[in-house]
C-alpha cells in the first residue's frame, strides 16, 4: 500500500533516470540541424574533433551529447536509420555502465552504436559481446559500415583465427565476439610466455548483448581450457554396469529434485560395494582414503543414471551425448560436463568415452567480466533480475519504454488437471487461431514436448513446423516463416536466438534461404534482384493479411522457472507497436506446480473446483505462480551466488598468479627473484633443521646434508663444518650461502649468462604453470570434499577459504623449489649435435593458438614442442634428451 502510494507521489527510481535521460535527448535533438547541414568531410572531421579534445582534457561525458549527435546523423546516412529518441536513451544508459532494459525488436544493434562510438573515440578499445559467432559477425558487418564511415576501425573474433588476427582485432577501436572468444583469449594470454604473443590490450569498456543469458543464465559455467589427463574409460564402465543395476532400486539412494542431488542411502553403498568387489574394482571400503577416484565415479555415475535425462537433458547422435541448452534448446556440440559426468553419460548411452580433461585455467563469466573497469550490457528481459545484477556486478537496470506502445494482449494463464488434458487445449486453440490466418508461436520447456504437441497436431492433420535441437540446419528457414499467415511454430525455448520473427515473414532470411537453392552461375545479380523483389512484394501482401487477423498468438505450455525465459517468449510478439497475443497453459502436473506451489496451489484449486477437461483461469492463480516463480528464482540466485563464493577464492589467486607471472614476464631478467628464492630455501631448510638456541650437537647435520643436496646438487661436507670451534647458525648460513652461490656462477658461467638468463626466465614460468596447475586440481578435490565438513558444524566455506590459502602457501613452497632444483642442475650439454642453445621463446614451448576451442570448454592439445628445445619439465635438458627421449 505504502510502496503504491509512494510511486504515484515520487514516481520511480526508473522513472526519474528516464527523466533525466530525456533532458539530455532533448539536448541531443537540439543539436540534429546542426550536424544535419554538415557536409559528408565535415560530419567524418567530427571524430578527429573530439579525439583531439579528449586529449586536451575533456571528457567523454563533456562529449556526449555531440557525438550522439554525429553518430545518429552517420546512421541516418551511411544505414539509412535514425536514431529514436528511446534509442538515444538506451546509448545512455549502456555509456553509463548499466543494462538497457529494451523490449525485442527495439533495435539494440543500433542503439549499441552510440555508446561503442562515443567509448572508442578513448583509443582504448570496446568490446561488444554477443550470445554467439553468427551475431557477433553479423552485427560486426552491419555495423562497420557507419563506424568505417566515422573513421574507426572494426574487428571481430571468431573461432580458428591466428593469434596474428585476433592481435590485429582487439586493436582496432572495435572488436566483436562471443563471450566464449573472450574469455578464452583472456585464458591463452596468461598462458603465454612472452608479452609479444599476447592479443588482448588492457580492458576497457564491454557492451554484452543478451547481457541476462551471459551474465545469468551462463554464469554458473566456467570456461576452461584444459589438456588430456589419465585415460580411465574402463573404471567409468565398470562403475556404469554397477550403477546401472543399484539406480533401478529407489531405496538405494535419495534424490532432491529441487536441488539436483542425489546421494546412496546405506542400502545403497553396501550394495555398491558388493557389486564393485565382484567387479574387482574395489578393495577394502568404498569411503577408505585410496577409493576417493571409485567413490567420485560412481558419483558421478549415480547423477548420470537419476539426474539426467536422454531428450530433455541431452540427445545421443553420432555416438556422442550432445548436451541440450536448457535456455535455447539448441545443442551444445563440443560442450561437455566436468568433473567425469560427461563421461559418465556416456558409459550410461554405451558410446565411446572420450578422454578426461584435465584443467589448465578456468574462469566464470562473471568473474571474467568483472574485470572490465566499465561493463554495460542490452537485453529485453533483466527486470525481474534486477537484484542479482546489482549484487553480484553492481550493474544497474533501467527499463527503457519502447518506441511505440505496445499492442499485444496477455491472457491470464489457463490450468488443467492433466498434462493431457493440457495440450488437448493447446491443440484446440491452435486449430482455431490457424482458422483465422493468424501465425502461431508455440513455446515448449522441452524436445520431448515439442515432439508430443508435434504428433498431436499431426494426428489432426494441422501443418506445423518444429524448431528444437533436432532441426538446427533448419532454423533459419523455418524463423523466416514463422510470422507468414497461418503459420504454426513450435520451439523449444526461444531465447537468445537473435534473429526476429517478423509479421508476414522476414524477407532477409527468406532472400536468403531462396539464394542458397541457385549455383553461382545461376545467381546473377539480375536474378537476385527479381528474387529480392519478389519476396518484398510477397511479404509486404503477407504482412497486412497478419497484421489484420491480429499479429503473432504465443503459446506457452508451461511455465517455466524462471519469469525471464516466460518473457521472453512473450516478447516474441508485439515488436514495434505490432498487434498480437500470448496466454500460457498449464498443468497440476507441471514441474513448477509439482515441486514448488503445491499446498496453497491445492487448496486453491479445490475451492474453484476443477474439473476433468476444463480449465480453471483465475488471477489469483497468476499471482500464486509468480509467487512460487520468485521464490525458484531466488534459490537459484542464492546457488550462483554460493557458488561464486566460492569461486571468489579462486578467483584472488589466479589474479594473484596471472599479475605476478606477467612481472616476471616483463621483466628483463628474473635473476634476482631466483636469487632470492635460493637464500629462502636455505633458511627454510635451516629454521627447519636446527632448532633455536642449540648448540651444533642438536643439529640435524645429516637430514640438512640431503636435503641441500636434493635442492642445489650439491654435495656440503655439513658434518666436518660443526666440528669447527665458534661454529653458530649465522656462520653456516653464511657459508651454505656462500657455496651455493659460489656452485650456480659456476653454472652461469658454463652455460653463458646469456643462455642463462633466458633459462631463468623460462624455468620460472614453467614451473609456475605446472605447481598452479596442480594447484587447481587440488583446489576441485577440496571443494567437492568440503561440503561434507557441513556435518561437523563447521561452515564449509570458511573452511575451504582457510585451506585454499593454506594451499596457495604450499604452492608456492612448491614453486621455490622447483625453480632452484632445476636450474641447479642445469649442465651444458657435450655431444656435438646437442650444443646447448636456446633458440628463442617461441621455439621453446609454444602453444598453439588454433586449439580446439569448444564452446564452455576448450581442449587443448599437449604443447607443440620442437625436439632441440629444453624440456619443459625443468630439467634444463634438451627435449630429445629427457623426457622426450626415444628408446
Ligand atoms: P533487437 O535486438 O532489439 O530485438 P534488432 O537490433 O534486431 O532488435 O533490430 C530490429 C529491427 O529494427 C532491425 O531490422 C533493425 O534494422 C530495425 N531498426 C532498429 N532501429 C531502427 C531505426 N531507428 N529505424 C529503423 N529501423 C530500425
């Protein structure tokens, strides 16, 4: 009441942003005859102008409204678009790092412009982040037209480039890409070994696209770049049979389906156990410490048998399992789960296991995109996330009304007993919109289900095409057509899918699709034409008969969990002032009713009294379902945001690790750091092996002995040392120092302080890679481990920060030693062939840019290494003469 009373007083915090907005569109529009009289020269002239007064001292907010200005005249020159006044509005908000709330269809690709073009003119660079590589192409070809015009530069990431292109893009003003190119870049350049080999420039400002399917919906996977680890195909199918068997029995284990676990019930581990010593895979208990790698996979094998599901969760073709994105529906070719479930699924589909990964850098998108100083993101559904993106990326939302007001009419929710009874209704009111002429969009949550309504529809003869994972070759054709009269489309979620379904059809698709069926020989440009025409003139025709019998009818057949992905299918209807209509279905025996509204829901229900075939349609109904929609949405912001706490912690150290690894990439020489290490492992060794204020007697002389060895190769005669008079720990400090100084100029001066240098430089960063590496494997293992301190009271979050650092210590520890050994023992090399040399950092160990990137996860192939450079194991050793020796 209060809240309701004080918006009509105050109005809204949206409102009052839009309020200011608007003063400075009407600043802007004030501007427009002047630039509109500008010849072509004059107008391009602008972006040197403002470049110059950047420099001289003025900033981009100082700019703003002129080169708003200038951009929205080019556009209407050079794109033949004009800028809305709520386009502008929408610039202003992604220049001011927040989210432009825009319905589809609004036009975001333009309004991207004004904010990319007011950012470049810095020089810094600004990314602009798209859902996927068609749209970061297209957008990028659409767009750098007017940016070219304006005098700056255009490049765009996608896949398989060279390291060469990907520099030269992420140095122009612009560059496109995926969030995955991204991020992997970011990855691969903190893998590399010199400055030089680096693509990405120092961050600057990002605009993402779709910013709640990134920053949200893909927040929870982590990208990772990973090499090939151990082979265990067999162990996965040993467990599979096992598990096979023990998940067909209910009273084995319990499943939370609300938060997608599943653990064995007593019964279940002696089972378990049983079988698996039949097996010969175990001995000895299932939870004794040398069966955590048994108990992990059958872990995993157990989610693989109860959790997931063939055709909702993933499909098999090819012998493969092809993850299925819950949001699109599309599949996820390349894409695999971590952690051994994916191979797990496919012990369960009996298909080849492909070989586990081991991870070598990971990050999450929103951790990757919190280092950008300014992020602003665009997208048509962000209200209803509002608080997450505040929390988690302090970015605010600003709802932006659309350029037209809109025209489409949102039914109340209509709800049936039965599913069957359901998508009887659902079929029903097809058949009558079909009647009419008007187009139909019917969204599913799953393929399963759109196959169902499919075969319905098909048993009463009704036309109908299906958009799901199955028919991803034919997407593009079967959106061209969805909004033609009488159409009917069912998809599998809708979002992220960038491409408009228009009234009447799209011609650019359509023109498309038509172009394809032609030879070249065939295509000349006469003939593109006359097709070109003929498709406008078809549309234009087909656009009034839709727009007469009422736009586009979306369908939902079901809700789903969250209120963006129901928005979002509604959005699909009623762009740009169009007309058009949504109503959703639904059954008492839905997921969401099922798991999350069931009490009140209930008793609801009795009180209207349902009955079988009817459907009950009730406001009240609404409210109770976006009340069990919040309460979902809200869990699973509460999971991402634990989930982010944790990976908080890794976050810190890889920041940790890839600053301190590029200072010493900088730097010219590492000796000093080396030095340092050697004189902090010698009193380590010593705090450790004399005890304060004993005399020599107390010393552990021997155990000292050894370990100096074992670190410096270098054999000290500790023994005789204490016997001396007036022996005291600094005089032996003093000498080991001495010696061991004395032993690596030796070293320096056999191998050449050049070569030296360069081996430095190169053995530290090595090895820093491969003690982080393990380090990250240690930290996976803690982590799954951790969520059992729960039961001892302790709070596993605390404990998992307190270990890690402890960890990072022993890394570190690690790290030193490594480091000292292997370049202790360093030697040149006396064979004639093998002279000692070090041909250049590139030739030592390169990695190679065109590994096999996969969406979410990319492999990568064991480093490309020449056969005379050193061993990347540290030895300072030729390849060829350690661990790549051929016997
Ligand atoms: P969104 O991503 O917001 O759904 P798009 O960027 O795909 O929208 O644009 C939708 C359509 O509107 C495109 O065909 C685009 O060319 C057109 N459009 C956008 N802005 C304007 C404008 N100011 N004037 C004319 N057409 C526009």
């Amino acid at each position: 009441m209060l809240a309701r009373f004080a918006h009509t007083l105050f109005g809204s915090a949206n409102d009052r942003a839009l309020k200011n907005y608007q003063k400075r569109v009407a600043l802007i529009n004030g501007l427009e005859e002047g630039v509109k009289s500008l010849s072509d020269e004059d107008l391009q002239r602008k972006t040197s102008e403002f470049r110059e007064r950047l420099k001289k001292g003025e900033s981009l907010e100082d700019l703003q409204c002129e080169a708003f200005a200038v951009c929205r005249e080019a556009a209407r020159r050079i794109l033949g678009m004009r800028h809305f006044d709520v386009q502008l509005i929408g610039g202003m908000v992604l220049h001011d790092g927040r989210i432009a709330e825009m319905r589809t269809g609004e036009g975001k690709t333009l309004v991207a412009t004004l904010a990319v073009y007011l950012n470049a003119l810095a020089g810094k660079g600004v990314h602009v982040v798209t859902v996927n590589d068609y749209l970061a192409s297209r957008d990028a070809a659409e767009m750098s037209v007017l940016y070219q015009f304006l005098g700056l530069s255009t490049g765009v990431i996608v896949p398989n480039l060279s390291d060469d292109e990907r520099r030269a893009a992420y140095h122009c003003d612009i560059t496109y890409g995926t969030n995955n190119e991204f991020g992997f870049d970011y990855l691969r350049d903190n893998m590399k070994y010199t400055l030089q080999e680096m693509v990405q420039r120092p961050f600057f400002h990002a605009i993402v696209d779709e910013v709640d399917s990134i920053l949200i919906d893909e927040a929870r996977t982590p990208l990772i770049i990973s090499g090939p680890a151990e082979d265990s195909s067999e162990l996965y199918r040993q467990v599979d049979k096992v598990m096979a068997v023990i998940s067909k029995d209910p009273g084995h284990y319990e499943k939370d389906e609300k938060l997608r676990t599943v653990i064995l019930t007593e019964s279940g581990v002696e089972a378990v156990e049983e079988a698996l010593r039949d097996e010969g895979v175990l001995a000895g208990g299932m939870y004794d410490a040398q069966n955590v790698e048994v108990v992990h996979h059958v872990q995993q094998s157990l989610r693989a048998h109860t959790l997931f599901a063939r055709d909702v969760d993933y499909i098999v073709r090819d012998n493969k399992v092809i993850l299925i994105d819950e949001f699109t529906g599309r599949m996820m070719d390349g894409r695999r789960y971590s952690d051994g479930l994916h191979q797990a699924l496919e012990a369960k589909e009996a298909v080849e296991i492909q070989k586990e990964n081991q991870t070598l850098a990971s990050i999450t998108f929103q951790n990757y995109f919190r280092l950008y100083p300014k992020l602003s993101g665009m997208t048509g559904t962000a209200m209803t996330e509002a608080n997450e993106f505040a929390e988690i990326y302090n970015l605010r939302v600003i709802e932006i009304p659309t350029n037209v007001p809109v025209q489409r009419s949102d039914s109340d929710d209509e709800i049936y007993l039965t599913e069957a009874q359901k998508f009887n209704a659902v079929a029903n009111l097809i058949e009558e919109i079909h009647a009419t002429g008007q187009p139909v969009l019917v969204g599913t949550t799953s393929i399963e289900k759109s196959e169902r309504l499919s075969d319905l529809l098909a048993q009463r003869k009704v036309l109908h095409n299906v958009l799901n994972a199955r028919h991803h070759e034919r997407e593009a054709s079967i959106i061209a057509q969805a909004g033609s009269p009488g159409a009917i489309t069912i998809a599998t979620n809708m979002a992220g899918r960038g491409t408009d379904i228009k009234l009447g059809g799209n011609p650019d698709l359509m023109v498309k699709e038509l172009l394809k069926g032609l030879t070249e020989e065939e295509l000349t440009e006469e003939r593109r034409k006359t097709i070109e025409e003929g498709v406008l003139a078809q549309v234009k025709e087909a656009h009034k008969v839709v727009q007469k019998a009422g736009g586009l009818y979306v369908i939902g057949t079901e809700r789903h969990e969250s209120r963006r992905v129901d928005n979002q299918l509604r959005g699909r209807s009623g762009r740009q002032g169009d007309p058009g209509n949504s109503r959703f279905f639904l059954s008492l025996e839905d997921d969401l009713i099922r798991i999350f509204a069931t009490g009140r829901m209930g008793a609801m229900m009795q009180k209207l009294g349902l009955k079988e075939g009817e459907a009950i349609i009730h406001p009240w109904l609404n409210k109770a379902l976006e009340k069990a929609q919040k309460k979902v949405e809200a869990r699973n912001f509460d999971m991402r945001k634990n989930t982010l706490k944790y990976d908080d912690v890794m976050n810190d150290q890889r920041k940790e690790v890839y600053a301190q690894r590029r200072e010493y990439m900088e730097a010219e020489n590492v000796s000093d750091v080396i030095a340092e290490m050697r004189a902090r492992l010698i009193e380590e060794l010593l705090d450790r092996h004399i005890p304060e204020k004993t005399f020599p007697e107390a010393w552990e002389v021997l155990t000292l002995r050894k370990e100096l060895f074992g670190i410096f190769a270098l054999d000290l005669n500790l023994e005789e040392w204490v016997l001396e008079d007036e022996m005291d720990e600094e005089i032996l400090l003093s000498r080991i120092e001495e010696n061991v100084e004395q032993a690596y100029q030796e070293i320096v001066e056999m191998v050449g302080q050049e070569t030296m240098t360069l081996l430095e430089k190169h053995i530290l960063l090595t090895s820093f890679d491969a003690v982080w590496k393990e380090h990250l494997h240690g930290l996976d293992r803690l982590r799954q481990g951790i969520g059992l301190r729960a039961y001892g009271q302790k709070d596993p979050l605390n404990e998992y920060k307190q270990e890690a650092f402890q960890m990072f210590g022993y890394m570190l520890d690690e790290l030193r030693r490594r480091v000292v050994s292997s370049l202790s023992r360093v030697r040149p090399i006396a064979a004639a062939d093998s002279q000692m040399s070090v041909e250049g950092d590139n030739d030592i160990l390169s990695l190679p840019s065109d590994a096999n990137v996969t969406q979410g996860h990319e492999v990568q192939e064991a480093p490309v290494l020449s056969r005379n450079a050193l061993c990347p194991c540290g030895s300072g050793l030729k390849y060829k003469h350690c661990c790549g020796r051929v016997e």
